[in-house]
C-alpha cells in the first residue's frame, strides 16, 4: 500500500510560564503534526517537536517519502539519512531546545514518520496500533502528575491565563498537586526542581509526603545540582522518594552519588543514547531509564531499549516533553507493549490547554490513558483546529525553544549556569 501524500504542520501551543533549571517556558510550545496519507485514502498521525533544526528535515523529507510502502520504515529511514545535515563527531553539541542537536535529527525524524507509518498500517488492518508492537500486556498506562514551579500568567501579556496560578513555595505546590490530583487521579507525584534552594524544594517534598504519603515521589532538578548538593539533599530526603532524578551532572557524577547514598537514580539527561547507556551501566550511574520515542528512534527501537533494560536490571519508565494527544497516545500504546515497565510515565500533558484532536483532550481517568479497540492510535485530526493551531505558529515569534531567553526577558543577569546550586 504507498503513500500518496505527507504533510507536516508546524503549530503553535499555549504553554504556561512554568519554572525550571534552564528558565522559564516561553508563551507557546511548538510542535509539528504529521499527516501520511495512504493510497487507500486513510491517514496516519504523527507529532514530534516542532523547533527549526527537526521541522526543517521534516518539510525536507516529506515530498520524497510519497510512493513509498507504509511498511517500509527502512526506505523511510534511508531517505532521511539522505537529506540530513552533516555531523561533525569532533564537535561537542548542547542541546538548546528539544529535537535541535544535529546528531539526533535523523533520530527525532524517524520516529515521528514511524508513527504516523505505523498508524496508516494498523488502520489499513483495522487493528489498534499495539497489535503491531507484539499485543497489549495492559489495557491501561499510569502517567504521574507533573508538579512545576511556576509564575502567575499575569506576569507577561503573552502568557494565556491556565488554571493553577502561582507556585512559588511548598504550600502553593502542595494545591497544585491537589488540584491536578483531583481532576485527572494521578497515583503518583513528580516535581520538577532547580528553580529554587534546594533545601526548599526538599521542603516541597516534605510537604507533599505530608500531604499524600501514600504517593510514591520523585524530584528532577535537571543536573543543576552540584555533588555536594545532591548529597544533602538526598540526605534530607531519604526514605521519602521512589526515585531520584537527575540530580548531577555526568555519568561519573551520578556513579559517585549512587554509591556514596545508595538511591535509586533515574534519567533522561545522562543517558540519551546507546553508548551512554553502555557507559552507564559499567560505571551503575543510572538504575532507571527514563525512554522518549521522540529520541531514542521511535516505537520499535524503545521496545528494544526496554528488554535491554530488563536484561542488566534496570528500571524503565517515560520521559516527556510538551505534547498534544498524538504523542501521549503513541507514548500510550508502546508503553502497553512492554511488559518492563517498572514506573508510572511522566506526561506534560495536563498542562496544556490546546488540542489539535476530534473531540478535544484525550482523557486521563485514574490517573491512567485507556487503550480502544478503535485503529490505529484511536484518535482523529480536527482539521479546523490543526488550522487555527498552524496560524498561531505563523503569528508566533518563537522557532526554536529558548527558556534562558525567555527568563532574560525578566531577568537580564540570568545565564545558563550548571550546576547552579
């Protein structure tokens, strides 16, 4: 079956001024929504970040994958390689926003095509898209509540009124989590930290033990801690945390932290790819991987990622960025597939307020996303929305992700610093 179409639609979200080790987020997310149309006339979905470096590979590489088969992932990949920027391997790359180092482009780019490929194919079947990853080993997925430092929307014009307002200090971040608890059932509890003194986000945790000491609790202060940091606060906090992410930076840091405390860490920051995660395991850096189709090369490769996991013993949980319900959907139905899934996912997904699909947001009931018997992923594009959407990218000043920009806006002292504390 060939595809007779793609279309890659650059869109603009609203997105909360929420805090964190590099800044602040700007007013609008972008992501990119990808449409692959069969010659039987259905369409596979697919979204992934929209910043310039992997929207400009994917406009780039949409005309040439249009008479492919929509199972030849393979060819898909060989057209991406072809149109890819050069790497140069001596040179060692930051990563400023989401899907822009030039080494991971080909990566992000598969596995958004990947999706949308293996979308198109399970609704030629008629068959929900976990069937093609080996079948369903649960019906429902856990997702975590994401808690954020934040600013009050009134603190920018650009900024989209949201409905939590201001979190700045422990009480404010406990209503959060009761709030967010409250309406989506979230069984377990995530704080996104290196905003603050880290004493005080310690506290934050503390309150939140209090609050809900039946929730398991994890704190992420983006490597923005330096060792002795990272010590006290783990110090501080022992007995209180399911896991303890990213709290140095470095495999050789996060091997010295395991071992002088003994936590469990997780991350997404010092492993991102297959040699680091090698690195890891010689050095016992990192006992949770945190995966994220969008850059461990998409559905398949992730499953992959999985049973290597479980095969030197290390936890698996997701990584997430800020996403629309394609994403959360595909994050949904790979995480059904592995039967290695030690952790609830981490979702943004509460935090944002736009939609591109029929019928709005996907709904989270318990905390979890719930497969259907529908194909495919299960949701349809609202053509209208997606429009509305796309003339807010073009209306939008932002193309690539700059939260250390952003927060300069407000404070023009403010550079990136890491470890700050």
């Amino acid at each position: 079956m060939k595809i007779a179409a793609v279309r890659v639609t650059p869109i603009a979200i609203k997105d909360p001024a929420l805090l964190n080790a590099a800044g602040v987020h700007e007013p609008f997310g972008l992501r990119s929504i990808i449409e692959v149309v069969g010659a039987n006339g259905l369409v596979g979905l697919g979204e992934t970040y929209g910043d310039a470096p992997v929207l400009g590979l994917l406009t780039r590489a949409a005309p040439s994958l249009v008479g492919l088969s929509a199972f030849d992932v393979n060819g898909m990949l060989a057209r991406l390689k072809a149109l890819a920027p050069k790497v140069n391997t001596g040179h060692i790359e930051m990563e400023l926003a989401p899907g822009s180092l030039a080494s991971n482009l080909v990566t992000s780019a598969f596995s958004a095509f990947e999706v949308a490929f293996m979308d198109l194919q399970a609704r030629t079947l008629g068959i929900p898209l976990v069937e093609l990853l080996g079948g369903a080993v649960r019906d429902k997925v856990p997702y975590s509540a994401y808690l954020f430092y934040k600013w009050n929307a009134a603190v920018d014009p650009e900024y989209a009124p949201d409905p939590y307002g201001e979190a700045v200090n422990a009480e404010q971040i406990v209503q959060q989590a009761r709030q967010m608890i409250g309406q989506y059932g979230f069984e377990s509890i995530k704080l996104k930290a290196g905003v603050f003194d880290p004493m005080e986000e310690a506290d934050a945790i503390l309150a939140l033990k209090a609050a809900f000491p039946n929730q398991p609790l994890r704190i992420d202060p983006n490597s923005n801690w330096s060792m002795a940091t990272s010590l006290k606060v783990a110090n501080k906090l022992r007995g209180a945390l399911e896991y303890y992410e990213d709290p140095t930076p470095t495999l050789e840091g996060m091997a010295e932290l395991h071992q002088a405390t003994g936590m469990p860490l997780a991350s997404n920051m010092v492993i991102t790819n297959w040699a680091e995660l090698k690195r890891s395991i010689e050095l016992n850096s990192v006992q949770i991987l945190l995966s994220d189709h969008h850059f461990w090369g998409g559905l398949r490769a992730t499953q992959e990622l999985a049973q290597t996991c479980q095969t030197f013993g290390l936890g698996l949980s997701m990584h997430s960025n800020s996403h629309l319900g394609i994403s959360l959907m595909a994050m949904t139905h790979l995480a059904a597939s592995v039967g290695h899934l030690s952790y609830a996912c981490d979702t943004h997904y509460p935090w944002q307020s736009d939609e591109v699909l029929v019928g709005g947001k996907v709904p989270i009931v318990g905390g979890c996303v719930h497969l259907t018997d529908k194909p495919g992923l299960g949701v349809e594009l609202d053509q209208h929305k997606l429009a509305e959407l796309h003339e807010a990218f073009k209306n939008c000043r932002i193309r690539t992700r700059n939260d250390v920009a952003q927060m300069q806006r407000y404070r023009p002292e403010w550079t990136q610093i890491k470890p700050r504390f």
